[in-house]
C-alpha cells in the first residue's frame, strides 16, 4: 500500500516547496507523478506487444488491449486501481507493479497544537479526498513521532497524555494500514516467548499455522483457540479453560483478529 503523507500545518520556520501549504494541490502533484511513471511503464509494454498483435498473435492482442485500456484510463488522470479487472488481468499486470494499483492511505502531519483536532480546514480536505476515492485517512504530527521515537517505553505514555493522546501516531497509522490491507493478528504464546502474526482476514486455522512454518500448514491437525479479550478478562488461561471459552478447532475454522492459537500438527 502507499502511505501518502500530506501536509497539514503552516509553519514559517519549515519552507514549503510551493510557497504554502494546499493539501488537495499537494495530492495532486503526487498523483500526477504516479500517474506518470505507471504511464511509462504500461507504454513500454504496449510498444513490445504491439508488433505480434498485429500478426495475429491472440495473447499480444489480449496484452495490448489490456495495456490499452489501463493507458487511457492513467491519461484520465485517474489510477489503475480505479479499473475493474478481472483476475487474469491482475495477474498478467503484476509484474508491472504499478504503483497506482496499489491501495492508498492519506496521512495528515498536522503541528502539536491540532493532533487531538481533525476539524481543521486542512485535515477536513484531506478527509472528504479520501472519502470520494473510498481510501481511509489518519491524524499524525510527525514532531511528537519523532520525539516518541527516542524516548524510554516508561515514558511514552505519560508524554502523550501531556497531549491529550492515548496512542501513538504510529499505532493509529499501522492499524489504519491493516485495516486498509485487509489483515489480521493471531498471537502464540508459550514458556519462552509470546509473538503476534499476521495474516488476510478470512484465513483458515492450516493458512495461520503456516505463517510460523510451513510444515505447521502440511500436517496441521487441529488448533486449540481462544480470544485475547478472554484471556485479559480472566487473567489467567486455566480459568480461560475453566470458563470454557477454549475451544478445539479444525481446518475450515476462520482465524478472528485477536485469537491465541496451539496448533497440533504431524511431523
């Protein structure tokens, strides 16, 4: 996915390349340039297919009407992944990675004073884009990040309620960014460690277990579940298991973001 960070402050101290800040000009200018490298790319393939199009070749054909059809639709000023395609198109353009098929999310870097305030005419822009593109937009001020990002973990909580914050930016941005890419999170745990996982949303118990190897997925067997919130409502996984919220799962379960999960396998 891209991340688009677009600037939502005014500051005389930090020069803007244009003279001022115009958060949906800065959007364009951006896109523009996407739009234009994507154009390179699918132009130079539409000059290799053309010939044995026009030979009757019936897979350039298909290529170049494809390449075509993608071409006018960047000339529009709009992004491939804004064309339906089918599933053998997606798969015939993705050595191409074009960068506008990929999903975006708009980033507002707003100052300390407005981090808590997404109502400001800036932020408010930013927002009715992305609501007309169906992309999703975050608030960050990038100057607390960074300060964040030197600090003691003991004392990051206490500097981001001096703002009124319960969370980082970066916390806000990476959740914005899994439910953008349509992830979850599973978690294991045991003796000597505890580790989050992630995997697509509407993966099955076997697709979970081969995140953490691949012969976890071949000799799966079942997998012992229960929930997060559960666990941290009880306090324990005896009385989790007492209480019995855990459950034995087989190969058609669909893994919930938040589970802990045992998985049983063959060797």
């Amino acid at each position: 996915a891209i991340a688009h960070i677009v600037r939502c402050f005014e500051d005389p101290d930090v020069a803007h390349v244009h003279g001022g800040v115009d958060p949906l000009r800065d959007i364009q200018v951006i896109h523009t340039e996407l739009l234009l490298a994507d154009l390179q790319s699918v132009t130079k393939q539409i000059d290799k297919v053309k010939r044995l199009a026009k030979v009757g070749n019936k897979e350039a054909a298909f290529e170049l009407a494809l390449y075509e059809k993608i071409a006018a639709t960047l000339n529009d000023g709009k992004p491939a992944r804004s064309l339906v395609l089918t599933p053998e198109e997606k798969e015939l353009i993705q050595p191409l990675f074009l960068i506008s098929m990929k999903p975006e999310l708009y980033v507002c870097n707003v100052d300390e004073a407005h981090v808590t305030d997404e109502a400001t005419a800036a932020v408010r822009q930013v927002n009715d884009h992305a609501k007309s593109e169906g992309a999703d937009a975050v608030v960050i001020c990038g100057k607390i990040e960074s300060e964040i990002a030197q600090m003691k973990e003991d004392e990051k909580e206490a500097f981001l309620a001096d703002y009124g914050l319960k969370e980082s930016g970066l916390d806000r941005l990476a959740r914005a960014g899994y439910h953008l890419l349509n992830l979850i999170t599973f978690f294991t745990a045991g003796p000597k460690e505890v580790r989050a996982w992630t995997v697509v949303q509407g993966a099955h118990a076997p697709q979970a277990a081969g995140q953490i190897h691949s012969d976890f997925e071949k000799g799966f067997i079942r997998a012992e579940v229960y929930h997060y919130d559960d666990l941290i409502r009880l306090g324990w996984e005896q009385k989790v298991k007492e209480a019995g919220l855990m459950r034995s799962e087989g190969k058609e379960y669909i893994v919930k973001d938040g589970d802990v999960m045992f998985f049983k396998f063959n060797v």
